[in-house]
C-alpha cells in the first residue's frame, strides 16, 4: 500500500506572503488544521499549522489594547511564522513505514513531494484509515494480536505464526507487526477469515506465543 492512494491529493495551500489572519481564517473555514507553503512553481517552503498561528498571537498578559493585537496580528504573513524545516515523503512510500516514521518522529503529516513539488499531502487521517484497512477486521474476519514475538531472532516467525492457524484450515488474510515502545519483541496482528478466533488464540498458546486477548 502505498501513500499515492491514500494522500489528499492537490492540497489547500499558501504562499510566504499570505497574511497570518488569512491563514486562520482558511484553516477555520476549511476545517484544517494545517496549511503547506510553496513558492510561485509549487515547490514546498514550509509549513503553518493552528499551533504556530496560537503561538504568534499575543498572550492574555499583554498590555497591548485589542485594537492593537488584530493591528500587529494584522501584519504577520506566513513566512514570518512557518515551519521552514519539513520532513517530506514520496508517493511510492509505504504506508506502513510511514506510520512507523510518523510514530517515531512524532509527525501527524507529512507533505508528498514529486519531482521537486508538492503533490499531496498525509495527515494522520488518510493514515490511520490505511491502517485501519491494512489491519483492520473484515466481515466474516477477526484478528488476533500476539505480543513480545521476537521476530529478529526466531527466523520464519510469521510463517509458523500462520502454520498454526492454517492447520485449522482457516486462510490468513493479512499478517501485521509493530515493534514493542518499551521492551524487545514485536505486536504482531493476524487477520483470520473466521468468525471464531478462541480456537485459535487457544492453538497459539499451546505453540508458545504470548496472545493478547480481547
């Protein structure tokens, strides 16, 4: 699964000298949380987001008058408040090393660039909704999740993980992993075509896996 199919294509964007207020109000109206900014030949230069809108506005302690809080705020463009360092992906990525990036990194979007420009961009929506239809149950499906599988030592894990629930002469659809926050191991997520899923968490037991029930 790549993130060309599940990007916001042709994103909603700025330039460096769109005023401030402007943005908030495109953001509010659009119901976004973010905008990129390129330049005149669509090439990204950052990034504004509501956070950095917040930051640039004035605080409660300020002595200045609301008239001249909108006079100041009145002046701000993008360019002066932007993120100008943001990390990027490709089309061709994979969506589940995306998420595993965006995890790592704490990023809830990144900007698709394609030949120098931007393309799309991948909010944690579009992301969440991948995984959720990478991992996610189906009619007639159920997944099972396993935790601390020490993938990185036991060679041909996932296919004994998927001998065991074949031999029950259930098909496994899709086979998932995410390494472990705080420990060694990794989830590992299996999406069965059955509708019954204690026969099998029980045959993974036996065959000495750590299954999670739920």
């Amino acid at each position: 699964m790549k993130i060309r199919h599940w990007m916001t294509p042709d994103p909603i964007t700025v330039s460096t000298d769109t005023l401030l207020l402007d943005a908030q109000k495109l953001m509010s109206e659009k119901k976004i949380r973010r905008l990129p900014v390129v330049d005149k030949k669509g090439r990204l230069v950052g990034m504004i987001t509501s956070r950095h809108i917040l930051a640039a506005t004035p605080s409660g302690a300020t002595t200045l008058s609301v008239h001249e809080m909108y006079g100041l705020l009145g002046k701000l463009t993008v360019g002066e408040v932007m993120q100008k360092k943001v990390e990027t992906v490709g089309p061709e990525d994979l969506v589940q090393e995306v998420v595993l990036r965006g995890h790592a990194e704490g990023i809830g979007a990144y900007p698709v660039i394609e030949d120098g420009k931007l393309i799309g961009i991948a909010t944690e929506s579009e992301i969440f909704n991948a995984l959720v239809e990478l991992i996610g149950p189906r009619e007639g499906t159920s997944i099972i999740e396993l935790a601390n599988v020490e993938l990185a030592k036991e060679v041909g894990a996932t296919g004994r993980i998927a001998s065991v629930i074949e031999k029950r002469g259930v098909p496994v659809e899709a086979i998932f992993t995410a390494p472990h926050r705080a420990s060694a191991g990794n989830h590992v997520y299996i999406r069965a075509r059955t509708s019954n899923k204690s026969g099998l968490q029980a045959d993974l037991d036996a065959a000495g896996f750590k299954v999670v029930l739920n």
